[in-house]
C-alpha cells in the first residue's frame, strides 16, 4: 500500500532527520530514490530547485511534492508530509513538557545561559552557510545585500516587505 | 478562541515568507511574535531556539509546535503547525500539478536573485541584536563566531555544540555561581 509506505518512510526520515531541510535532503534521496525508486535522480534534483526556491520550509516542500510526483494525487502528499510532521510534533511535545516541568532545576537554568552564544553562532552559520557564489553573483547582489541590511537593522522594516521588495527588484534587474 | 486564529496567521505568514530554508523564518517569527504581538520575550526566543534545533524534522514545524503550546496549550499547537505547513502545501501541489519547470522560469529565476542576498541579510540582523541583548558583545562574540565557522565549514553538527553547551554550562555556572 503506497500510501502507508510514504508516510511509514517520511515518518523514519523526519525522525533521523537533525538540523532542518539541507540535513534531510540526503536522507530523503536515499530512500525515495535509490530504495523505494518512487522519483529518478533528475526527477529529485528538479525537486531540490523547486523546494528551495519556493515559500515555506525545504522539509514541507520536498515531501509535499515527492508524495505528489510518485502517486499523482494530492493523497500521497498529504501522508508524506503527515509523515514527516509526526516525529517533531511528538519529539517537541515530549521536550516542552519536559522543559516545563524541569525550568526551576538549576541544570537547566546553567544549561540555557550557556546555550545563548551558542544559539546565536547557529543562526550565523545558517547565514555563512547561505554566502555562497551562486548567491552572490555579480555587484547587484552586494547591492540587494547591503540595502536589505539596512532596511532590516536601521529603519526596522519588517521581513515580510524585504521580501516581496527584493523579488519586484529583482525581477526589474534581472528580468 | 481569537488567539488560536491569530497563531494560525502568524505561522501562515511564517510559512509563506520563509525561502531558503531553516533559520530563514528566523527574522519573520521574531518580526511578529516577539516585536509585534509581544508573546515572548527576546530571551526566552533564544531559548526556545535552542530547543527546536535539539529536536528532529522540520525546524519550522518544531518551532511552531513549542510556540504554539508555549502560546495557547494544545489548541495552539494545532493551529500553529497547521499554519506553518498549510502554504508550503498549497504552493507545491499548484506547481507539482500546474507549473512544473517554473523552476526554469526567467522572471522566477530574477525575483530569487534579489531574495536570496535579502535573506541573507535577513538572518544576519537578529544575529547582531541578539548578541548584544544575551550579553555576547566584545571579545566574548568570538564563542558565537567559532561555533558558526566550525558548523558551517568544517560540518560539525549542531547538535554537538548543543549537548556541549549543556555540559559546559553546568560545569562553569555550577562552580562559579553568577
């Protein structure tokens, strides 16, 4: 049954899965391309482009569309994407009533207060991680970066508007 | 009941907007959750960062789910998560049945040129306000700035500095107090 073999693999994949869309995208093409052959190789990569270059995160967005392309019918999304949503709803769950209960101990307390810098230098990685040439191609895009800076760090314009503004922009430069 | 559907457009933006991935919806949630509707605190935003990375799958859905619960209980989860997932739903199923190749498409490929060093930018930002709320300004921003070189150059994960924090941090604080 097709449909519980999707959600039963999205289910393993979100549940070995640490560190959000990139980490996943390997354990993805392992099994829906090499063990399960429900998508070809080229098939996956057309995948990948489309996930990353469209809203919403790359662990919804590569489910959704593999559910869809391996059965042809919005079912199959919907129980690949189920699937991977299952484990973090349960994991978080289990974590937040965990924290919950514990947020008066001491060792947790200790924990967080080291766990700030440390967040903060995640979030730069993602950043660094993103500084790629294939994103920086050309003087334009210093441009685009410099400005979106700006806008965010010293006239506090809100992300949402940075991001339909630099899409119109880019649009007009690139188009 | 009002807070339920607030939550659910809160985390349908969040899910509209976040492109590129992981801590893209970085800047959107602390735009609206902690600047706008004021339901947690910069602190504790840092906090919860530190939670959803320790979990598996989407970060996205993880953070809706802690936020969610954290915000309205089990009705807040519902309607966060499903917030957070719905556009990422509806977009692809248009384009899987619909547009395949937009991929390829000229304008599509223009407007994602202009978004990604915005992103980029984007992320950066919370990174500088950040550091200076949790105190990690000066010398003490080189921690922040090797823990980032390391994951994103020599792919250590992040959960190793997660679980090295927690150890470091009761073994410095228990000892030395405040």
């Amino acid at each position: 049954m097709i449909f519980f073999e999707l959600f039963w693999t999205f289910f393993k994949i979100g549940l070995f899965s640490f560190g959000g869309g990139y980490a996943m995208l390997a354990l993805i093409q392992n099994e829906v391309v090499r063990i399960h052959q429900w998508v070809t190789n080229s098939q996956f990569a057309d995948i990948v482009a489309v996930s990353q270059v469209t809203p919403g995160p790359i662990a919804i967005n590569a489910p959704t569309y593999i559910g869809y392309q391996s059965t042809g019918t919005i079912t199959g999304s919907f129980w690949a994407t189920f699937g991977v949503t299952l484990p973090s709803v349960l994991v978080t769950t289990i974590l937040f009533v965990f924290l919950n209960r514990f947020k008066d101990s001491p060792y947790i307390k200790n924990a967080f207060k080291a766990l700030k810098p440390t967040v903060i230098g995640l979030i730069l990685s993602a950043a660094l991680v993103l500084m790629t040439p294939d994103n920086f191609s050309g003087w334009q895009s210093f441009v685009f970066f410099a400005a979106a800076f700006a806008a965010c760090y010293k006239f506090n314009v809100s992300p949402i508007t940075l991001v339909i503004v630099s899409g119109a922009a880019g649009i007009l430069v690139y188009g | 009941m009002k807070t339920f559907f607030e939550l659910f457009w809160v985390f349908f933006k969040i899910g509209t907007f976040t492109i590129g991935g992981g801590f893209a919806m970085l800047p959107v949630i602390r735009a609206e959750l902690v600047d706008r509707k004021k339901w947690i605190s910069e602190d504790e935003f840092l906090d919860i960062l530190a939670v959803v990375q320790s979990s598996p799958g989407p970060i996205a859905v993880n953070t809706a789910v802690f936020l969610g619960l954290r915000i309205y209980g089990f009705l807040g989860l519902i309607a966060a998560t499903f917030g957070a997932i719905l556009p990422s739903f509806v977009i692809i199923l248009m384009i899987a049945a619909l547009f395949q190749g937009i991929q390829n498409n000229p304008y599509f490929i223009a407007a994602f040129k202009g978004i990604k060093p915005a992103v980029i930018a984007l992320i950066l930002v919370p990174v500088i306000s950040l550091a200076k709320k949790a105190n990690v300004g000066g010398i003490r921003f080189l921690f922040p700035v090797g823990i980032a070189l390391s994951v994103a150059y020599a792919h250590v994960s992040p959960i190793f500095f997660i679980i090295a924090a927690m150890v470091v941090g009761n073994v410095w604080f228990g000892r030395f107090g405040k």
